[in-house]
C-alpha cells in the first residue's frame, strides 16, 4: 500500500492510435499495489474501440487544446494531486499538463515531443508517413493498416502478435495533431499549443523513459526533450530501456517500465511531505 504521505492515485494518459484500454495491464498492475488508478479518454473516447473506429469525425475534429482542459479538469477534481504519466502523445499531454503546475510527478513513456524539439530521426519519419503522404489528412482522422503499425509500434514482436494488438486496441488518430502539432509547430511563427515553458522552476519532477528500438518516438527523440528542461531547477531524468519498442507499455517484459515509473514518482514526488531532490 502506498504510504498516507504520498500520492494514492495515478492517473495514465494514452497516446495517439490509442484510447484508455491501452492501460489495461498497468491499472490492473497498480491496483494490486494498493494505488487507486484513473485512465481518462480524450473528450468522446469515453466508449470502446469498437465504437470510435465506426465514428472517425469524432476524431477528426479534437484539438489539443480541448483535451488538455478536458484532462485538467480530471486532475483537477481530485483531492490531492497524483501521479501523472504518460505515454506517447499522452507523454506530450502530461508535459502541458505539469506546466499548468499540476500533478505531484510526472512519467511520459516514449513521449511525442513538445514545441522545439527538432531531432526527427528517418524511422519517425517512415513511421509518421502514412498520415503525411497527404495533406488531406490534415482534416482527417487516419489510422495504420496492420503493416504500418508493425513497424511503427510492435516492431519487436511476431507480426502474428502484432496483428492482435492492433485487432484489440488500434484506431485512427487525429491527422492534424500530427501535422500542425507533431512537426509543423516548431516552423511556425509564436508559440503552438504543444509549447512548455522548460526554463519554469514551478513545476513536478518528470522522468522520461525511451525505448531503444522504438520506431515512432525514438529515444534520441526524448533524451532531446528531456535536454530542453536543462535550464529549470525541477528535477529532470531519462532512462533507456534497450531492445524495446512504442509498444513498451505492453511487450513482454511491461512490468519492468511500470514499476520503475511508479518507484521513481514515489521517491520524487512533489509534495509537501516529500524529502526534497537535489
């Protein structure tokens, strides 16, 4: 059981071509420990898979901005502040998130980057073409076949296996979050709705956690992110797990990535009965 002077509750925000039954393994995880677990959707995702992959304009159509107050107002809800992480784009929302001064840590987990962060790596390039190779995609929600989604998500599993992750939790995503805000947004003028402000001394511990043999959201990808806070005195820290995929929140092996992510919240927390880190 989690002790009364630190945080209860871990709230998991999902990525892109994902919704909250990504979490499965981990809440159950979690709850074994004692811990209360919250995995809320993006608006409207608050119905199954199934049911999304039949209404893509519901996709189409969300913003970022929208979803961060949506999850704000989650987090805000809550009688003291958790534990947040997240993966993928969810790594993206839970750095806006902790920028609004919210959670008592932070954990993304192969996370989308942020607002200037240009390493762009070819696999990311490959593995993000199928919603750029059209500009209508802009206006579009667009998902992966079966083979896109091997390479870019579960390049270390049998494609056998592979197929089955995405039969059970695959759906469209949002094309303009991966244009404007994946990688026009750091060649547009002012500041976009991906953008933090690193240098901010008002903010949770986060951790970035990288898998080696991740296609999409390669791990120089967040070791540079986890670089753009060098200049604030919040604690920052990266860890690399070798030979592991996008998909690290469910190959084989998961429950490593978890429990490192839930000691590391524990012992940084951010709250007043917390030691403080140097």
């Amino acid at each position: 059981m989690p002790s009364t002077a630190s945080p209860d509750t871990v709230v998991l925000v999902h990525g892109l071509w994902m919704t909250p039954r990504s979490w499965e393994g981990w809440v159950a995880h979690y709850e074994a420990k004692g811990f209360r677990v919250i995995t809320p959707g993006y608006p409207g995702f608050d119905i199954e898979v199934e049911a999304l992959r039949e209404d893509p304009d519901l996709i189409a159509k969300l913003t970022v901005p929208e979803t961060v107050d949506h999850l704000a107002a989650v987090i805000e809800s809550l009688d003291a502040p958790p534990i947040i992480m997240g993966h993928s784009f969810g790594g993206t929302l839970t750095q806006l998130l902790l920028a609004r001064g919210l959670g008592a840590a932070g954990v993304v987990v192969n996370s989308a980057p942020t607002e200037g962060v240009r390493v762009t790596p070819l696999s990311q390039v490959k593995s993000l073409f199928p919603a750029l190779k059209n500009p209508a995609n802009l206006h579009r929600a667009v998902g992966f076949t079966p083979e896109e989604f091997h390479y870019a998500f579960t390049n270390t599993l049998s494609r056998e296996d592979s197929d089955a992750v995405w039969e059970r939790y695959h759906i469209p995503a949002p094309g303009n979050w991966v244009w404007a805000y994946g990688l026009i947004a750091n060649f547009k003028p002012g500041h976009q709705e991906t953008w933090v402000d690193y240098s901010s001394d008002d903010r949770a511990p986060l951790l970035f956690i990288a898998g080696g043999a991740d296609h999409i959201m390669p791990a120089s990808v967040n070791k540079s992110n986890a670089e753009h806070y060098r200049k604030s005195a919040s604690l920052t820290e990266f860890h690399l797990f070798e030979g592991r995929s996008h998909w690290t929140c469910a190959e084989p092996g998961w429950e490593a990535v978890a429990d490192l992510a839930l000691e590391w919240a524990v012992e940084h927390a951010d709250s007043p009965a917390a030691e403080p880190t140097a």
